[in-house]
C-alpha cells in the first residue's frame, strides 16, 4: 500500500456522502437508490505518459478509458447510461483532441448511452476522465465477500501480462491479438445482465484493473477474509500467455497474478449456486473458470503457500514484484 493510497482512504472517510449511500466508501463506485431503481456513479482516469503503450493511438486511449470506468459499472451488474468526458493535451498535442473523442465515442457505441458533458484543458500531460452515470435493476454489487465463496473468472487472463512484459523488455508484442488487447481492452456488458439475474447466488465483485493479485488483496481486506487459490495457473492463463511464460522462462503463477487491466470482475459465488452459475455462463460462450474460494484466514495463497507481492506503480508505471 504506498502512501497515496492512505491519503485517498483517509479522504473518502471524511468527505460528506449520501445519506442512503448503498455502497461503502472503498467501493469502487456510488450508488443510491431513485424513486424505484437504483443509480450508479463511477469516474475513472488515465495519463498517457503511464497507461499509453508506444504502439497504441491517442484513439485507443479514449475508448480505454470509458472500458475502464464501464468494467466497474459492469462488475456492480449496471450498463452505463450517460457520459461525461475531461480531456487534456500538452500544447503540441492540441489537434489530438479529435482523436481522443473519437476513441471516447467508438467506446460509448459499444457500451451504450450517451457523451452528454465533455471538458478540454491544456497541460503537461495528456489524459482522460471519463464520469459514467449508471442504470441497476438490483441493489449495485459490493466489493465483498464471504468465507465459503467460491471465487469465478469469466474468461482466462494474462494477454495484458504478455503486452507489459514485452514493452518492459523493449519490445511490441508479436502478435496482432496481445497488440489489440493492450490498446482496447473490452469491458463484456453480457455480464452486467449476468450478475443482476443472478444477484442472489453472488455476494460481491472486483473488477481487475490493477494486477489480479491486488484485486484479491483489496477485496479480502475489507472483508477480513482471505484467499485459497487452489487451480492452477495454467487453466487459468489465455494460451497464449501460458505459451509466454514457458518461452520466457516466467513463474506462470506469477504471470496471472500479474495481469492487470483485463477488465473482467472476480465474482464471489455462493457454493450451493455454483452449477446454476456456471451453466449460465456457459450459455453467454464464456469459457469460465474457478480461481479459488474465500476463507477466514487473512492473505492469499496458492495451495496454501504464500505468494509474493505483485503490485502496480502508479508513480513509474511498472509491475513490480517482491518476494
């Protein structure tokens, strides 16, 4: 945990909330409750100079940063409704703006709903922050879970992992799949009716944006339990990542705990729903897979031996591990 992150908890505890606020403030969202449904608030933002690969457009940027903020909406089971949009761009970059917005829009036809506010400024930086204002049928999903439940990734992961290794060795990715992925990650909307017909059987969710393993540290500490990753890296790694790890003569565990940005929640099912869960995502062609289950022991594990710190610098923009 580095120091902005004391600062920023400190801050949230003090700031004036809602008073029928439905989440808590470490949540990765707001939400109230209007009239007879529920509403969803969430903002998320990147600089280019730490979240833009050297092969990916200023295009990519834009639409990055509405998946990121839409793969939080998703992962509380709501689909994004309204959009507003902070654009910046360093004086030389000030005929980018387009580009941007393009990238923003591209994203916003995907997802669904409307760009309704958009901001531009100049600075030393070039960034965007994207505010998305949420329509729930359910009560919004907490970033919480239970000990006993059983922990489900939608999809294999590790694509991201590939791209960041390979700019960290100097290098653009070799295939044009890891290249698409690291410039346009795409949130699976699917999900969000996913998770809102399935309330009931699921406890909580956490999006990974940050390294997997972190996800799981983060969710685990506000909810006093901790983690038994009991699979194995390699049925839950995409191919081609395990393929890279081998080749790269990487710790395959290593490399899916280090996968970040993927934009898929972590979904805490309750065990007595895990077949009807399952044949549901099943049915949405998502190639499912358990990570582990919740137990009442703090910290996170691989079959029971402890694993090394993998965390994301937002000061360098690194992975970095510590054994």
């Amino acid at each position: 945990m580095n120091g902005l992150d004391e600062i920023v908890k400190d801050l949230a505890k003090r700031v004036r909330r809602h008073p029928k606020s439905l989440l808590t403030w470490f949540d990765d969202a707001g939400a109230v409750r209007v009239s007879e449904g529920y509403m969803l608030i969430k903002v998320d933002g990147f600089a280019v100079s730490r979240a833009l690969y050297p092969w990916c457009s200023l295009r990519d940027f834009g639409f990055r940063g509405v998946t990121a903020a839409v793969s939080d909406v998703v992962a509380k089971g709501c689909r994004p409704y309204v959009y507003a949009v902070s654009i910046g761009v360093t004086p030389d970059q000030v005929g980018s703006v387009e580009e941007l917005v393009n990238g923003v829009e591209e994203a916003a036809r995907l997802y669904g709903g409307y760009v309704e506010n958009m901001d531009t400024n100049v600075g030393l930086d070039c960034w965007v922050d994207v505010f998305v204002l949420a329509e729930c049928r359910n009560t919004p999903l907490p970033r919480s879970v239970k000990p006993t439940d059983v922990l489900i990734l939608p999809r294999r992961v590790g694509l991201s992992m590939m791209a960041f290794m390979d700019f960290a060795r100097g290098r653009t990715p070799s295939t044009e799949e890891v290249k698409a992925f690291s410039c346009r990650p795409e949130a699976n909307l699917s999900l969000a009716r996913f998770i809102a017909e399935n309330r009931s059987c699921i406890d909580g969710s956490i999006d990974v944006s940050d390294t997997l393993l972190e996800s799981l540290q983060q969710v685990s500490e506000v909810s006093g339990t901790g983690v038994y990753i009991s699979e194995s890296p390699s049925d839950l790694l995409h191919p081609q990542a395990l393929a890279y790890a081998y080749k790269e003569s990487v710790n395959p565990l290593h490399m899916l705990l280090g996968s970040n940005e993927e934009y898929v929640p972590i979904m805490a099912v309750k065990p007595w729903c895990l077949e009807s869960v399952y044949d549901h995502l099943k049915a949405l062609h998502l190639e499912s897979r358990i990570l582990g289950t919740v137990t009442g022991v703090s910290g996170i594990t691989w079959r029971g031996v402890k694993v090394p710190s993998i965390s994301w610098d937002y000061v360098t923009g690194q992975v970095t591990v510590t054994r």
